[in-house]
C-alpha cells in the first residue's frame, strides 16, 4: 500500500473546493403523458403501418374519419335514398303466395 504522504487531498488535486456549491444535474425531468396524447400517438403509428403511409398522411386519413364519423352523428351526412316502405310496394301475403295460403 502507498503512504499517506503519497496520497493527495481532493484540495490539493482540485485546488481549493467550495462547500455547497457541488455540480448538479441540469437536464430537465420527464412529466407524464396524458392517455389520451398516448392514445393518439398509437393510434397515427397503427394507421402508418395498416395503409403502409407517412405520418402526414395518416394524421389526414386520422382526420378525414373524424370528420366522417362527425357528419354522421350530426345527421348532415344522410343518404337520399327513400326506403322500399316509402314506395309503397308492399302487397299482401295472399296476394304473394297465392294459392299456398289458402
């Protein structure tokens, strides 16, 4: 073992050091993401691997559907077509099966 005489103070390698004035981490701490920033994050991934597309392209399918899905509760997104009840072609079950019934 070497000697006490051979080994160096930390003030006398570092020169004179401050008391309390010890380097502290700098680096900013990570906060914890919301579920629903977590949420959309997967979701934009899922649709980039689904349609094979950028991350531009799928936030535009991601919001396309939105909007879809947004007419559609409204009632502005409605189809024209009448239903057949609406024709008046309904005929009685004598008059389809005919002789079957009776």
């Amino acid at each position: 073992m070497k000697k006490n005489e051979d080994i160096m103070s930390a003030e006398e390698f570092f020169g004179e050091v401050e008391k309390g004035k010890a380097p502290v981490r700098m680096g900013q701490a990570r906060g914890k993401r919301s579920k629903a920033d977590l949420f959309a994050e997967l979701k934009v991934k899922m649709v980039m691997r689904i349609y094979g597309v950028s991350k531009a392209r799928a936030l535009e399918i991601i919001a396309g559907r939105a909007a879809e899905k947004k007419a559609l509760a409204d009632g502005s997104g409605k189809d024209d077509r009448k239903a057949k009840k609406d024709e008046g072609e309904f005929m009685s079950a004598l008059d389809f099966f005919g002789e079957a019934c009776e």
